[in-house]
C-alpha cells in the first residue's frame, strides 16, 4: 500500500524534474540566437563603416575635383 501523498509527491518532482529540462533546452536556444543576433550586428556595423568610409572618399574626390574646376 503506497502512500497518496508519496506517490503526488514523485509526480511534483517528475514534472519540476521535465521543466528544468524544457528550461534549460529553451535557455541554450536563446543564447545561441543570441550570439546569432550579436553576430549579425557585428557584420552589420562592418558594412555601416565601410559604406560611410566610401562615400566620405567619393565627398572628398567630388570636392577637390570642384576646386580644381
């Protein structure tokens, strides 16, 4: 004869045991969009800076070009 309580008892325990799982599987696949997201940021910025480099050449190309006009 098992007791009712013991027995609700390991029920608790086994759905608190599946939601640390759920939670850490959902934890990994977070940080791993994270770093994802992080990474595209990082190559976003690279593209910003070489595109601004270039048009603050091609500004400075068209200025002393109209200058020497």
């Amino acid at each position: 004869m098992e007791n009712p309580l013991l027995k609700q008892l390991e029920r608790k325990i086994d759905d608190l045991i599946q939601l640390c799982d759920q939670l850490n599987r959902e934890n990994r696949e977070l940080k791993a969009e994270a770093y994802n997201w992080q990474q595209e940021r990082e190559q976003l910025v690279q593209k910003t800076e070489l595109a601004r480099t270039r048009v603050e050449a091609m500004i400075a190309r068209l200025k002393a070009m109209e200058s020497e006009s």
